[in-house]
C-alpha cells in the first residue's frame, strides 16, 4: 500500500499536517509492507527536509500512490482520479460551497473518506483536532479580555511554538485577572482542551451551586453538561440520553449561569433540535451578565446568540451589540466582546498534528493491513465506483443540487 502526505493547496494556508515525521517513522516500524511519500510543500510546519532527514521521499508527483492524506478541501482540479481520499470536505452537513467537490469526488472515481466520519460503531469520532481547538480557544479568550481592558497582553497564539509556551503566557497574566466567573460547557475533546488551560492556571473549578450562589475573591470556573443548561419542559429529571435523544422535550436553563457568568466558553457540541442556550431575547435582558465569549463551537446564529458569524486568525475578535443585534466594535462599553475563529487548531500547527496525527496511526492505519477487521474503514467511505455509499445516500439530493 503507497501512502501519500499531500500538499495543503486551500487558501488561507493551512500548516497543519496529518503526520509527522517521527510518527511516520512510527508508522512504517510498525507496517513494514507501508510506502510513504511526501509531496513538497512550502508551508507544512514540518520541513521538507525533515521528513528527508527522516528517511522518506520528497517529491512533487505523488501519483503512483493509493491513498492521499491531507488535512483541508483539496481543489477539484488537484484530486487524481481513481485514488482513495482521506481530508475535512466539509460536505456531509450539505454545505452548499462544497457541492462541487462531492461531485468531484464522483466523477473522478475517487473513494473518499472524510475525517469527520471516522468514528467508532456509536458513531464517537476516532480522531479530530477538537483538544487543539479548545487549547487555543480558551488562550484567545483571555487574550480578547486583555485587549478590550488593557490589563494586560497577551501575543497571538500563532506565534508561540506550544501549547507549553501559550501556559506560561496565561500564567504570566494570572495575578492581573479580576475575580472573573468563568463558564465552560462541553464534555468532549474541545472541553478538554479548554479545562487544560484553566487548570493550568491555577484557576479554582467550583460546582454548580457555588457558582451560581456565591462570589469568590479570586477567578473561578464552573464546568457544565447538557443537563445543567437544560431541562425537561414537562419537569421530570433524567439522563442525557433521553436528552440527545428527545431534545425538543428541553428548554434552556442557561439563564440561571447567565446572571452570574463573566467569561463563557463554548466547548459543546450543538445537536440539531436542541435548545439555543441563550437567544438575542435572552442577551437583551438586564440581568445577562456575559461579557466575553469564546466560541469554540462557533455554529453561527445559533445557541449562542453572540456569534452571528466566524471571526479569522488575522482579526479574531469582534462586539455583538445585544440591542441592536449588530456588530460593533468589541471595544464599545455595550458590547459582548465575542472571539468565534472557526480553525483555531491552525494556530498551533506542530502540537494540532501531532497529535492527530497519532490517532490516525492509533485508529485509521491498522484498518489497511488488518482487512478492516472494526469497520472503521467502511464506516468513513463516503463514496465508491462512482457513487455515493449505502451509508452517506442522505447526501444524494444535495449531489443532485436539489439542496
């Protein structure tokens, strides 16, 4: 089997990488009968020569390989037909600007696997870049309250090395925080990432009812789940489950954090049917105490009703004015003051493919050498000798461009 590590061609550029160069080195340790090539690339965050000194080739026509890896949405005239496909399509919720690469992916009889379909038999992702996403959204949050106070300041994410480098800034600002409230929401990789930063601070976690009862003399945060910002509209109390499963028996609890809350960060996963969190109505109230939100989610207008679109590296930061529902600047006394960028993980290349990369190997790898014994493989396959798969035909109108 011929494996190619494919160039990133979208624009903005992307650095980030499905493996390193040790971890390929990892990868042919244990696959022996694997070849691997690399084609050059200017911007990969590891070097052209890295993988050189590692043993692998680099080269500039990687055509005679069976898979193509890569991160982001290969161009359409880039995709080599006939060829298996392993990046983000950003096509299996039927995203419109995407359509054109899905039939690509068909008329050039390409067996694509998107990296977001790569789960487990519940349907749990194997692999994602969601911790990196938390790690940095958690440091541009602090770094947004920093520039709207002018306490303190904080450099862009994307010009430290590490995550170690972005703990020893956060660090470093710890002692000129205000006795801020912090609100974390998930139960994923993403709030995992988010409560590493935290922690790493020293910030104290506290429950649910001391955060919503008390004041503390120091910054704290509270971290929450579907049911702490949910409940039943008909009163009962049960588990998560009934929730994701009958979300339109829900209503939002989230006012209750609201009140009291200084900093949210927004680490959860959004279902569709389920409540908003807290609506534009909700934002008006006098009582609503947000000032700072970083999404990490960011699902634009949606459950949090701030973001009304995505922000970028260059410019993360922007003002949601809640009477007049429109951006301001993030500076104006009036405004939540809203970080939404929606690739964050791209600002810490190395650490974000490392540490994909190892799931990959972990998850996806064995599956070629193994006859595919736990589906994973046939799981991802979205399409196949010119068609979609039995798995993904929900997508068959948006092909059509009925959608």
């Amino acid at each position: 089997m011929k494996f190619a590590i494919i160039k990133e061609r979208k624009n903005p550029p992307d650095r980030r990488v499905v493996f390193s160069p040790s971890e390929l080195k990892e990868l042919q340790k244990k696959h022996p009968k694997a070849t691997i090539k690399i084609e050059s690339s200017d911007i990969r965050v590891f070097s052209d020569d890295a993988y050189k000194d590692a043993g692998f080739e680099v080269t500039n026509d990687v055509s005679d390989c069976d898979v193509m890896i890569g991160v982001k949405e290969v161009p359409v005239d880039a995709l080599i037909p006939n060829k298996k496909y392993f990046f983000f399509s950003h096509t299996i919720k039927k995203q419109p600007y995407n359509r054109k690469l899905l039939q690509a992916f068909i008329s050039k009889n390409i067996e694509f696997y998107d990296h977001e379909t790569i789960v487990k038999e519940n349907g749990a992702r194997l692999i994602g870049f969601g911790r990196y996403a938390g790690i940095v959204g958690a440091y541009n949050g602090f770094r947004a309250i920093g520039l709207t106070t002018n306490s303190f300041q904080l450099p862009k994410a994307e010009t430290l090395h590490d995550q170690k480098e972005l703990i020893v800034e956060l660090q470093k600002i710890k002692s000129t925080l205000p006795n801020l409230k912090i609100l974390l929401t998930g139960s994923g990789k993403v709030m995992h990432g988010a409560k590493e930063m935290l922690d790493a601070m020293n910030i104290t976690k506290v429950s649910v009812n001391d955060y919503i009862q008390k004041t503390f003399a120091e910054p704290v945060y509270c971290l929450i789940d579907v049911l702490d910002y949910n409940k039943r509209k008909d009163g009962k109390i049960l588990d998560r489950h009934d929730f994701y499963k009958y979300p339109e028996n829900y209503e939002s609890d989230f006012m209750r954090f609201a009140k009291v809350t200084d900093f949210f960060i927004a680490g959860h996963f959004y279902g569709d049917g389920s409540p908003y969190l807290f609506t534009r109505e909700d934002a008006k109230l006098p009582d609503f105490n947000i000032k700072y939100v970083a999404d990490v989610s960011c699902d634009i207008d949606g459950p949090v009703a701030s973001t009304i679109k995505p922000s970028t590296i260059a410019n993360p930061i922007y003002g949601y004015h809640p009477q007049t529902e429109k951006e301001v600047d993030f500076k104006d006394k009036e405004s939540i003051v809203v970080m939404a960028v929606d690739n964050l993980p791209c600002e810490l290349p190395k650490d974000a493919s490392e540490g994909f990369g190892e799931m990959f190997l972990q998850h996806v790898i064995p599956a070629f050498f193994n006859n595919d014994k736990d589906g994973v493989l046939s799981r991802a396959k979205m399409t196949e000798n010119g068609k979609l798969t039995e798995r993904f035909s929900y997508l068959q109108d948006y092909l059509n461009g009925k959608v």
